[in-house]
C-alpha cells in the first residue's frame, strides 16, 4: 500500500456556483468531506496540489492525510469533477475513513511470471481484458496493484481472478465466478496472415474513392 500523501484545506461557510467560481479564480478548488456518520465540511484546497496528486493515477486508491485548520482527516477521494475542456480538477468528493471502513476499489493488476509462461516464450500475446479488478478491502489496507501469476500459461488459456494474489480480507466484487483478466493468444500461422492479407486486398479493392467517384460521374455526364 502507497504511504499517504498529505493535502491542506480551507474551511468554507458557503456554496454554490458563483462561490466556486470565485474560488477557481484564486486558484482553488472547492471539495467536501463527508461520511463517518458526522456532519459534512466544505473546503476548499489548492488547484495546483490537487491536480499534481490527480494525475499521479492512485488517488482513488491511497489514503490522504487532510489537514483542516487544527483538524486532520484521514480521507480518500471517491469522486472528482474535471473541466470539461481543460482536464483541471474542479470539485473532489473525500470519504472519511477508519480501520473499519470497507468500500469497493479499482486497483491495478500487474502480470508477473511472463519469463515462465510457455504462451509467450513461443511467441503468443497477453490478450489483456481488464487492466483493474473492482476490489472490496478495507480503508487501510487498499494494494497498489494485485499480482496476477502467468506461470505455466499455454496457448489459449485463461488467465483468472483465482491466478491474483489478492490482500488478506480483500475480495473482488464480483464473488459469483472466477472471472478471465486475460487469455493468452497463440501467434497466427502462415495460413492465417495470407488469408487476411487476401481478404484486405480484396476490401481495398472494392473502394472507391471520392476523386473517383466524381471521375467517374463527369464521365458519365
């Protein structure tokens, strides 16, 4: 699990559009903390501090250290609002979180054993399905990626949630199989790439393109 990064906030009495503007115009972005069964705080925090955390890719996925005036809050962001032209964060929506806090994740997967999987040392493909896992886990035990092992994987087979080392106490949300993360793709014979080469050769051949279709059309007049 990554070690916490840290954000300060501004307390904030009002809300509403024409307060959120002028807080973007200052440089800062209008968020909440809420949950824990406690009443909700409106904040607001640097644009440039939250963006950089945003685009590191893991704010959904590890913890913040907000500090409020003298208080501080153990946080995780569970939704933000980009401009929609300019990618800038505009509003982000922090849960309070305790070591009893459970809540469904997306975490990352990583394939590993690549160097032991026969598919891929005869030349096969990792065909890759879900690059994340919905995961439900506990607030402070969140993994920054979940192994997934392709030892002894052949031509053809499935890659598995049962192949994913998975936290203690963590379970995928989906509990009713054993769902594919990827299949493993066996490399096309000779055969095959002549066959697609003929079919593509014969898709370009019934092209027309629009120079010649207006050839063809003062032609005719």
């Amino acid at each position: 699990m990554s070690k916490n990064y840290a954000l300060k906030a501004d307390a904030r009495e009002r809300a509403g559009k024409g307060v959120a503007r002028s807080l973007r115009r200052e440089g800062r972005t209008p968020a909440v903390i809420y949950g824990d069964n406690k009443e909700p705080i409106k904040i607001s925090i640097s644009t440039n501090e939250v963006n950089v955390e945003y685009y590191k890719g893991q704010m959904f996925t590890t913890l913040c250290d907000l500090e409020v005036g003298s208080d501080k809050h153990v946080v995780l962001a569970r939704d933000v609002q980009l401009h929609p032209v300019t990618d800038v964060v505009e509003h982000v929506d922090f849960l309070r979180v305790t070591p009893k806090t459970k809540l469904a994740v997306s975490v990352p997967v990583q394939f590993i054993n690549d160097d032991k999987c026969p598919s891929l040392d005869q030349k096969g493909t990792l065909n890759v399905v879900r690059h994340t896992v919905e995961l439900v886990c506990g607030a402070m035990n969140i993994p920054d990626q979940i192994e997934v092992n392709l030892e002894g994987k052949e031509h053809g087979d499935a890659v598995k949630i049962s192949d994913a080392t998975l936290p203690e106490g963590a379970t995928p949300v989906i509990s009713d199989r054993d769902f594919t993360i990827a299949t493993l793709v066996p490399p096309k014979t000779a055969a095959q790439e002549e066959a697609e080469e003929a079919a593509a050769d014969a898709e370009g051949d019934g092209i027309v393109s629009d120079e010649e279709a207006a050839a063809a059309e003062g032609a005719e007049e």
